[in-house]
C-alpha cells in the first residue's frame, strides 16, 4: 500500500526567494516474502509560490523578518500548516549565502519549516537539486548522453556534470545577473566585489557604452571555459567560488542545460535594462556563445530549477533493516564521521575517536559495513563502537547489517543509552544528515552539506 510524504521546497537566492510543496509517493517494491524494500515512486508538485525579491535590509543584510512574513503568507495561501510538512529543503544560495546572517535567517525561518527539514547554504548541493529539478539528471539517463548543466542564477552559476543519469562532478562561478544592480536612469547601485578584479566599473557610476555587454561577454568565456569549449586561463579559477569543489572541464561533447532566471534571457525577448540588472546582457551573450553553438537546451524549470529540485528530490529513504533505542526522531544536522574501510579492518577505535573528535556535540559514524557479515564480524565491530563511543551511539551503513549490529551494539551498553543503525546510506565527506520520523520500516534521510561563505 502506498504512503505519502509532503515535501517543502525553499530556495532563499540572490535575487529570488520561493517555495514549492510536493507530494512524495512511497511504495514497497520488495516481494511478500522479502525484506520490505521502500522507494520513493512519485513526485507530485502541489503548489507553486510566487517568485519573491529576496528581501535585503541593504546589500549586504538579509531581512530576516520580511522573510519570515514572506514564508507566513505563502503556507496560508496553500493551505497547509508548517506541523504538516515531512521533510524537504531549505536553501540559501548564490551571495546571498555570504550575506552577515545567513545563518540567522535560516534559523528564524525554521519555525515554518516544519519538524524535518535540511537547512543548507552550500554549492554542491544546490548543483544537484538544480540539475534534477530542471530534468537534466533525467535527460541523461534516457539518453545515455552526459550533460553538463548550468544553473545560472543572480550571484552565482552551479555546473553538475552527469553520466548516465548520475552527478559525477559539481562546480560553481562567481557569474550571474545580479553581480551588477543599475537603476532606471543607468547608474550603477551595487557592484558585486567578486567582480573587483575584471572590470572597473564602480558603484554610483553609469556604466560606458559597451561596458556591461563587454562584462557580460567575459563572464561568459569563463562559462566557456568551465564547458571544456575555450581555452582555460586564469579567469576559471578568478571566478571559481570559495566554497566549491575544484572544476575540471568536461574531456568529451556534452549536451549542455541550462536553468536559472539568467536561462530565461537566453532565448527570450527582454529590454537591456528590464530587471535592473546584468541578466539580461549575460543571457544575451551566452545566447551567441560557443555554449549554444552545439546540442544544447534550457532546462525543464528555469528559475524554479533549484526551489523544485528541493521539494522533490532531496530526501531519499534508508534501508529496512534499521535499529533504534531510546532515540527521539527527527534528529537534525548530524555531522558525518566517515570511516574508510581501512580503517574499520585496522584500529578502529582510534580511528572513531580522531574522527569525532573536531566534532563539538554528537556525531553519525559513517561505516562501509560487510555484504554478508560473520557472528564474528558484528561482534567485533560492536564491542569497538561500544567501547569507543561515550554518548549517543549513531551509525549509518552502507551494507544491510544495521538491525544487527545496533543490537549487538545495544547489547553492550547501560539500558538508557541511545542507539540508531541506518543502512544503504553511504554520506560524502563534509557531510550532515537528518533523520526524520518511521515511515513503515524506514526512515527519510537528507544528505547535506552545510556551508555559508564568510566573504
């Protein structure tokens, strides 16, 4: 019998801020006489926002308030109230994750986000969701052609490079529309100091004749050059942001995709200065670019890439087999301790004990596991968790082994201790989880990463 999940979607960018509501469909697709195996099966969006200015005090000051009015007014016009929401995303992105309350604004906004959602500011995520909720992932899968996606937004642009339906590699630019804001006489009100060392164009000024089409142009070579179809210099790396992983260009053609608002001017019909911006300009000169001399093509969602790819695709589910004891769910932005496999066979409690220990509070120890454990292999790894970890005892597994070891692991501790055991949950590193309530024999995980830039 299938169950149902409502999935919030909150996407807080640099010249936007919306939310989606989605309804996420669970069936078991194990036999009667199996392990029941839960997989999410559908993906419904319920309601579309407006698409919102993200709310600024000044340039450099996220409202937080106005925000969470914003939020207050959009949960009304659903029709849904914040206890009802499972699970979904919260993302601050582009500049605006580098805004001085970031994180702030994130916590002020989570008493709407209901019991179990991920509050995340950080590039290589927001790649991801970006390129699932423009079908990008999808094109890739039905095709069997890798495609290079590129969600252009107001600060920043997120490249996901995916093969056979799979991200293999993310990245991310400092280009995007709203890095220059000009008023309707042509002055120049914001010049986004990611930009200081390309242009010298100066806030208070208006722009010269050719100036912002020049800007554009250069942006856009690095874009180029991101896509393997320029000749790399040192403008990739200028424009590389802080907290992204390092970019390599693709080494073979790809479809190129594109979403974002900046995706919106490419093929469409804007005055210059219509939204007081560079996006105009940026799409323009991607339109004429080497980027859509080939196979390319705008994405499924543009502007609402990110904010769907939140709603829908964020949450995946854990394996049957689970353990817990004594835990109350949901349980948020877990740290991941990650133990190599070399380490799980070697000495493991001093490989637990040094990888939680830059950790301030409770961790998830993140384990290979064994395919077909031996009595002797769970004990073993039980007595070491046992005796290495002093409070709540978290694990996640690759391998189906959790029911197991968590009682194993129970088995040697004092009665009131805490004890859960996720299988087929295998986090990168830098990671967060979040855990949320049962859901039959299962449990909703978000695999995250939280990063807000200090620049």
């Amino acid at each position: 019998m299938a169950e149902s999940l409502l999935s919030l979607g909150l996407d807080v960018g640099t010249t936007s801020t919306q939310m989606v509501l989605s309804r996420l469909t669970v069936e078991n697709k194990a036999s009667p006489f199996a392990v029941p195996s839960l997989e999410i099966v559908g993906r419904e969006v319920i309601y579309r926002s407006k698409v919102h200015f993200t709310p600024l005090i000044r340039d450099t000051l996220v409202d937080g308030e106005a925000l969470k009015e914003l939020l207050r007014q959009e949960y009304e016009a659903a029709g849904i109230r914040p206890e009802q929401v499972d699970t979904g995303a919260l993302i601050i992105t582009g500049e605006t994750s580098r805004k001085e309350n970031a994180a702030a604004a994130a916590r002020a906004l989570a008493e709407f986000a209901g019991e179990f959602v991920v509050t995340t500011a950080g590039p290589d995520l927001e790649s991801i969701l970006a390129a699932k909720g423009a079908g990008a992932v999808e094109l890739s899968e039905k095709t069997g052609k890798p495609v290079l996606h590129m969600d252009i937004g107001g600060g920043t642009s997120n490249l996901a490079l995916i093969r056979q339906g799979a991200v293999v590699r993310t990245g991310c630019l400092n280009v995007g529309g709203r890095l220059i804001k000009l008023d309707k006489q042509g002055i120049l009100t914001y010049v986004s100091p990611e930009l200081s060392e390309i242009t010298s164009l100066k806030q208070g000024k208006r722009a010269g004749e050719g100036e912002l089409e020049a800007l554009a142009e250069k942006l856009t070579e690095a874009l180029e050059m991101a896509a393997g179809l320029r000749e790399k210099t040192s403008l990739l790396e200028r424009l590389m942001t802080r907290e992204a992983a390092p970019w390599a260009c693709p080494e073979e053609d790809v479809v190129i995709s594109f979403s974002g608002g900046v995706a919106d001017c490419i093929e469409g019909e804007h005055a210059p200065t219509e939204f007081g911006d560079l996006g105009v300009y940026l799409g323009r000169a991607i339109r004429k670019s080497r980027l859509c001399w080939g196979d390319y093509r705008l994405g499924r969602e543009t502007i609402r890439a990110t904010v769907i790819g939140a709603g829908c695709h964020s949450t995946q589910l854990s394996g049957s087999t689970v353990f817990t004891k004594n835990v109350r769910l949901p349980l948020k932005d877990l740290p991941v301790a990650r133990i190599t496999y070399a380490e799980q066979e070697g000495s493991l409690p001093q490989a637990i004990r040094a990888r939680t220990a830059p950790f301030e509070g409770d961790a998830i120890l993140a384990l290979p596991g064994y395919a077909s454990p031996s009595y002797g292999q769970v004990k073993r790894l039980a007595e070491q968790i046992a005796g290495a970890v002093k409070g709540p005892v978290y694990l996640c597994l690759e391998q189906d082994m959790a029911k197991a070891l968590g009682q194993a692991i129970a088995a040697r501790l004092e009665p009131g201790r805490s004890v859960l055991c996720l299988d087929r949950v295998a986090p990168g590193a830098d990671s967060y989880l979040d855990v949320g309530a049962p859901l039959g024999p299962a449990l909703p995980v978000v695999v995250k990463t939280l990063i807000v830039g200090n620049g």
